[in-house]
C-alpha cells in the first residue's frame, strides 16, 4: 500500500456487484487508505451480494440504492448522502450495460433500443452523477474518475456497442472536465485492459481478447485488479491534483503497439 492518506473524505463508489467487480477492488483500496466510502447499488437483488463484502472494510459505509437510468434517483441519493455525509471528495463511476445480443455478431446489426440502451447506461448515466456530485465538493474541489476500454478507439470483435458507448463516455470526461475545473474538480478515466469480472462474462471472444493481450503487451501479461485500483487511489489523491481530462492506460502497455 502507497502512502496515501485519505481519511476524513468520502467516497462514492458505482458499480459493485461482486468481490470480481472492478468497482469492489477500488472501493477496498480506498478504504484502506481511510475514506468512508458509499456503495451505491442498483437495486435490492444486487443489496445482498454487496452486505456480504463490507464486512472486513476497516470503516463502515453507507449503502445506498440508485438507478442511474432515472435521474431522479441520482439525485435523492445524493441528497441522503449530503444529510448524512455532509460533503464527498471522490466519486467513482465503474457502471455499464448492452444487451447481452449486442455484445457478439456484428455491430451493424444493432438495434436502435439496444443502442440507446447501452450509451444511457454506459455513457450518459456519468453526467447525471457528476450534476449532483459536484455541489458536494469543497472548495477543495475533488475527484470523478470513471473506467474505459481501448474498445473506444479501436474495433474490438464481440464488444461492439460497447465500444461505441466508451467512446462518448472519453468524450464526457473532456468536456465534464473543461466544465468544472475552475471549481477545482478534476474528471478522469481509467482505460484498462481485460480483466475477469461479472460483465466480462457477456463479451464474445472475451478469453482472446485476454490471450492476445498478454502475448502482445510489451510488459507480456495480462493486468490485475489491483493495478487498476491502486490507479484510482492515485488519481483520487492530492498527489494527482493537475490532473484532468485524462484517459490513464492501466494495461501493461498495450495500446501503444501496432501489432
């Protein structure tokens, strides 16, 4: 563990499904450098699987439920988190959904409803969160760090829509970023490679995407979730304070070769 020290803020964590979840490996990181964090899950079937993780946080979160698809609900969560938290220093937005049909088979055969789908919660859902995060920040500002994939800029068989949805979520973080920077909060993404999760599950090809990385990668293997996490701890410190409107490749370097 890194030296940082984050006690006395809070954190506010989208996207825990399971002990896999990127999300889950973030919010464990950040507790162990001391924030108090708020897991917002989307609804109650998804309460039970994140009750069983907290247990062996070192400090106690709030759990609060939130569909991003409505914006209402982004909002009065983040009213309670207001009452109860007061103020909030990092958010952490690791949230995406396709139709499990459009994630395989070819992209041009992608349906107008599964599109919209995808970029609503995939891409859009971030704007929403950062609206109502942002008037919680301190003057001292804070952090919204979201995660990507190199899928945005490059065709990736399989992930299709998905791709499409990551390359207007980079988008979103440049233009959040030049939005909100004079409040000194800094918007940032971490691209990182594949790694096994819940959702990784639902991508056609998935296991080659994973061989080839590691057979490709200049550092020649695939990356970890702890990589990815110690990344968001970084960029949720002071240590990264003129740092925005970034996408961090976390992925043993493979998005810098050409073949």
């Amino acid at each position: 563990m890194y030296a940082i020290d984050l006690s006395g803020q809070n954190a506010v964590v989208f996207g825990v499904a399971n002990q896999r979840s990127i999300a889950w490996s973030i919010a464990r990181t950040l507790d162990e450098a001391g924030a108090t964090l708020v897991l917002a899950y989307q609804n109650e079937r998804l309460r039970s699987s994140v009750d069983k993780l907290v247990g062996g946080l070192n400090n106690e979160p709030l759990l609060v439920e939130c569909d991003v698809s409505e914006d209402a609900n982004v909002e009065a969560m983040f009213k309670q988190v207001e009452t109860e938290l007061g103020h909030v220093e990092t958010v952490v937005h690791s949230i995406a959904f396709a139709n499990r049909d459009d994630l395989g088979g070819r992209f041009v055969d992608t349906g107008r409803d599964g599109f919209r789908l995808a970029l609503d919660i995939s891409a859009y859902s971030l704007v929403p969160v950062v609206r109502y995060a942002a008037p919680l920040m301190s003057e001292n500002g804070g952090s919204v760090l979201t995660l990507t994939f190199m899928a945005s800029t490059k065709v990736f068989p399989g992930y299709n829509v998905m791709g499409t949805a990551k390359a207007a979520l980079e988008n979103e973080v440049r233009q959040l970023a030049s939005d909100l920077g004079r409040d000194n909060i800094r918007v940032n993404a971490i691209s990182a490679g594949p790694l096994d999760t819940l959702s990784s599950r639902a991508i056609s090809n998935y296991r080659d995407m994973k061989r080839v990385h590691a057979e490709r990668s200049p550092m020649g293997r695939n990356i970890t979730h702890d990589e990815v996490a110690n990344t968001a701890l970084f960029l949720s410190s002071g240590m990264a304070s003129g740092i925005t409107g970034v996408v961090l490749h976390v992925d043993t370097g493979y998005h810098i070769m050409g073949i």
